[in-house]
C-alpha cells in the first residue's frame, strides 16, 4: 500500500501545479492552499521538523517523507474547511480551545516585548560564567526551614565543630550519601555567589532560598577542560543559556512587582465552594477506582469536565466567578480554561484540593491579567501570534470531523479487554545485584588483595585502593545494583552468591575481578503501566479510530472533491529539512506549556482514493 501511494503521490504532484490556481497566484511563503486555508512554509518546516516520524532517518526518503506530510497535512486543511462549514467552529469547545491557545500566545508575544527583548549579556557576565562553567565544586549542605536554627549551626561551625559531624545526625544527610558535583547553574544565583567565592574546606554563611535556609560546605573543586570545538560550543551555550534566564527572571520579578501592584480580583466564594465539592466528589471516585496517571497523579479529563459542567444549571454556570471589575469570567468559561491547562492530585484529600485549586486561580487570575494586557496592546494581530493560533485552531477543528466520524461506533467491553491484554503486558524483569568489585591487572595483584581479605581489611577500602575500574573507585568500587544478565561473567558470579559473601577471582577481560554481594533483589513481575480502567476510555477511541479508517479516507477524497487543492511544488521541492526525529514541548512566555506543534498522526492514502474518484490518473 505504501509504494503504491507513493507513485500516486508523485504523479499528483506534477499536475497540482496549474490546478485551480495558477503558480504565479501562491504567496511566497506558501505551499500549497486548500479551500480557504493555506499551509505556509513556516508551519510546514515547524511541524515536519517536531513531528517524529518513520524513517526520518533515511535521506534518499527525504522527498517521499515532505510528500507524506504535506498530504497529512493538506487532509487537516480539507477537515477544518468541512468542519467550519458543518457550524463546529461556534461549537464552545472549539470556541474554548481556540481562546485558550489564543491567550497563551497573546501572553507569549507581551514576554518577548517585556522581559526577553530587555535580557542584555555583558562582558562581565560572560567572563564570570566562563569561569564558573570550568568547575565543579563537591559539596554536601546542612538545611533548615528554621532561620534560628540555621544560624545556630552556623555558629558551631564557626566554633570548629565539624561540617560532617553536623550532618550525619541530621535529615538530609539521607539525600547526600555520596558527596555531590555541583556545576555551574545548578543552584540559585544567591547561593551559588557565595559557594564560587569558597576554597575547598570552607562554608557558606546561611543563605535563604525558596524553600528554607541553606549553609554549603566545600570539600573539594575539580577543574574541567573543554578542548573539542564541540565541547567549547556546548559550553558557550551553556553559559549563555544561563546568564539569559537568571537576567530573564530579574527583569520579569521587576515587571511583575510593577504590574501585579494595586490590582485586586476577587472570586465568588459561593461557587468556589460549589466547584469544590464536585471536583472532591470527582477525585474520590478516581482513587476509589485508583485511577491515578503515570501511578503518581490523578488527572482531570475532558470528559470529567463534560460531567461538572452537566452538573450545574445555566443560571449558575452564567454567574461570575473571577470578579474583574471589567469583563468578569463566568463559572462556565473558568471551569472550560481550568479544563484545558489541566489539573492533577497526589491525593483527593479534599484540604490538598482546596489548597491546590486556590493556587491554580491565582495563577489564572495572574495570566488573565497578562493576556488582558496583551490585548490592550492588540498583541493578537501580529503575524506570528495569528499564524500559531490559526494552525491550533484549524487541528481543532479537524479532530472535531474526525470525533464526529467515530462517535457513532459502538464497541464491545470484550475486544476493548483484549485490545488491552496486547498493548499493556506484564513486564518480568531479572534478578539484580548490587556488588562491590576490586578489579586488578595481573595474578601477583589479585594474591595480595586476597592476602588483605584474609586479615580482615575494609572490602571498599581496599577497592579505592587497588580497582582499576574507574567508575566506580571513587564509590569504593561500587557498582549500584545491576540485572544479573549484565557484565557478563561478573553478573553470572554474583547471581550464585549469597548476600556478605567474596567471590574467587574472575578472569574478565580487563584482568582480574573479585567481587562482594552486598544486595540482592529477587527476580520480579511488574503489572502494566496503566490499569485498564485508566485507559479504558482512550482504548476505546483508538479501536474506534481504526475501525472508520476506510471511512475517513472516503470522507476526505470527497471532501478534497470539494474543496480546491494546489501545491507549490517548486517551493515544496527547495525546502531542507533535517533527519532527526524531535519532539519538543514548548515553555510559553509567562507560564503555560503546549507540544511544540500540533501532533499529526501519518493521514495520506487518501490521495489514492481522490485520485480513482476524479480519474486525474489514467
């Protein structure tokens, strides 16, 4: 089926050329138009370079793989067009998708013209970067959330109490077993100040960080050396990204102090309440159901939005809920956003609920005012702006054609069961060991080391001593615990000993191996990912997908008889993409977080069907 599309693929494409519209008629920047819409160069290059596809990789695929896409992508065209004519366009859940996406690049383009247009490096940045970036500082850190006992700590070490006998009797200790690497940009600015200016054996004084106070201790500062122009290139970038997001964040602290001041928002504490007890009702049938994503969270689904605002009459959904003083936002159009950007919980304790919802209309109200602003400045009509929101809308609505498509399908509980059984299986894994290994070079090595054993000397020590095993001589020859199928004849050994006990030296190919089992995890079966009472509803979906996929061919050949098609083949043919698969999630200006483009899954047969209805090919 492949090849055959393909061939009519490239056939069609030499005779777009002069159909419907002349070449001449296509804007620079487009590659082809489909009814009303166009698809631009811009989307095209964003979304084949985000979209991971199959055999990406393979260059001499290259034209194939553009053809494929363009038609994937001139099939959304053909169902937005059809979806705006069948009246889906002033559906409210396009209509609040569309808002939605519209504000977050509205807040978007005001970040780049507040905070990202004023970021300036100067030269003392990057000298003072570079420098940072060439070391690594090992460390541990004493914490507390209590400034009084911070400094009272502080004030034993200022005694000559030691750093370590502080730590070992105190919580974090447990998170710092082993001495940690910290590099350049891994800590608060503030901190990280103070921790660059120390030689090795000294400390901090303490220093205030989001969540409490911190005192580090310097215990050892390694240099690097970047000498490949990779190396030096990553490093530069390195140093740049940093210095551009600490600037970043200042400016956008300032600006926030600025233009949050004097602004006041009150919330309807009647239907807080209200909105409250639904979600808490929701989220206790979820952990009833333990229907938790990832095994961490519980996640609200757009069909649990469907279900809360089915639950409230018109007259409560219309009432205001975020009281602007200008244009407040309705019951109705905040549970519809709040829907949209998502909502998870650990737990559906309902003081947990309460607490997290109270910061997620904090931040609505925050973003609102931010878009409102953009608006102000009519932020929506530049050209970057409207290109994005126009090509979320337009998938929009085309996954509105294709839900209508297979809303219809009736599917059985039983081929949902199986469907699952084949997609989610139970997942055995081996044995595994944690071992403490001194590796060797010769025979005379290993009689001495052995000699050591017998008079009782410290296992790790003795690895620190003698390993020649790089990677883990530091931890004392170490390993952290590994599937017994892994390095070879040591993994064979260590599954046929006992916890405490020393093996016989092992002849590897390194030398000569002698190892110590210090732990052991049975061989286990682990359940599926996501139980299916999670996925249930998605399952659904899919086989629903499937089973009117020859139908949504059918639709799309006639609706690409309905609609005028043309291709830019010239402009198609000059564009140069790479061939690398990449994924990206794009962070936006001001908070908010969407895929890098829209997700288009491979949608092109159609072409063949169109083809055999409107005998353009003999």
């Amino acid at each position: 089926m492949r090849n055959n599309t393909l061939i009519f693929i490239l056939l069609l494409i030499l005779l777009f050329e002069n159909q419907t519209y002349p070449q001449s008629l296509f804007d620079n920047n487009e590659i082809a138009k489909v009814g009303d819409k166009s698809i631009t160069k811009d989307e095209f290059l964003q979304r084949i370079e985000l979209t991971p596809q199959f055999n990406k990789h393979i260059k001499k695929l290259t034209l194939s793989l553009k053809l494929e896409f363009l038609f994937t992508l001139i099939a959304e065209k053909l169902m937005a067009n059809e979806a705006e004519r069948k009246g889906f366009d002033t559906s409210t859940a396009i209509i609040s998708a569309a808002n939605s996406i519209e504000k977050m690049f509205v807040r978007d383009a005001l970040f780049k013209q507040e905070i990202k247009s004023k970021i300036i490096i100067k030269d003392e940045d990057w000298i003072i970067g570079n420098i940072r970036n060439a070391k690594i500082y090992k460390s541990r850190y004493l914490f507390s959330t209590d400034s009084a006992e911070i400094q009272d700590l502080y004030n034993s070490l200022k005694t000559g109490i030691s750093f370590d006998s502080l730590l070992k009797v105190r919580s974090e200790s447990n998170e710092q077993q082993e001495i940690i690497d910290i590099y350049y940009g891994d800590l608060i600015e503030s901190i990280e100040n103070k921790l660059f200016e120390l030689n090795p054996g000294q400390f901090t004084i303490p220093t205030a960080a989001d969540d409490g106070w911190y005192i580090f201790f310097v215990y050892d500062i390694k240099e690097i050396k970047y000498k490949t122009r990779e190396e030096i290139e990553t490093a530069n970038k390195k140093v740049k990204d940093v210095i551009e997001e600490r600037l970043g964040e200042n400016i956008q602290s300032n600006f926030y102090r600025k233009f949050f001041s004097n602004k006041k928002v009150d919330v309807n504490s009647e239907l807080f309440e209200l909105l409250v007890n639904k979600l808490n009702s929701v989220f206790e049938l979820k952990q009833k159901q333990k229907l938790k994503e990832d095994g961490t969270l519980y996640n609200l689904l757009p069909e649990d939005i469907y279900e809360i605002l089915n639950s409230f009459p018109d007259s409560t959904l219309n009432k205001p809920f975020i009281e602007f003083e200008d244009r407040p936002v309705s019951f109705r159009n905040f549970i519809n956003e709040f829907g949209f950007n998502g909502f998870q919980l650990e737990t559906a304790r309902k003081d947990f609920l309460i607490k997290k919802l109270s910061t997620e209309i904090r931040i609505f109200i925050e973003r609102e005012l931010l878009a409102r602003e953009g608006y102000r400045r009519h932020l929506e009509t530049l050209p970057e702006v409207k290109q994005n929101v126009q090509m979320w809308r337009d998938y929009y609505l085309s996954q509105s054609i294709i839900s209508s498509e297979i809303e219809s399908v009736v599917i059985n509980e039983n081929d949902v069961k199986k469907y699952y059984n084949e997609k989610y299986k139970k997942e055995e894994y081996p044995e595994e060991v944690n071992i403490i290994e001194i590796l060797v070079k010769d025979i005379e090595t290993t009689q001495r080391v052995l000699n050591e054993i017998k008079l009782a000397k410290d296992f790790k020590e003795l690895a620190k001593l003698y390993s020649q095993r790089e990677w883990t001589k530091e931890k004392g020859g170490e390993y952290g615990f590994f599937p017994v199928t892994q390095f070879g004849k040591i993994g064979e050994a260590a599954a046929k000993m006992k916890i405490g006990e020393i093996s016989k030296p092992i002849k590897v190919e390194e030398g000569y191996a002698i190892i110590k089992l210090i732990d052991k995890k049975k061989t286990r079966q682990e359940m599926p990912a996501k139980s299916y009472a999670e996925v249930k509803d998605r399952l659904k979906r899919e086989i629903a997908y499937q089973i009117k996929y020859p139908d949504l061919l059918e639709t799309t050949a006639s609706l690409a008889e309905k609609f005028s098609i043309s291709v830019n083949k010239d402009v198609l043919e000059s564009l140069e993409i790479t061939n690398l698969n990449s994924f990206a999630i794009r962070v936006m200006g001001f908070g908010g977080k969407i895929t890098g483009v829209p997700i288009a899954k491979p949608f092109y047969e159609w072409v063949q069907k169109w083809s055999s209805k409107t005998k353009i090919l003999p």
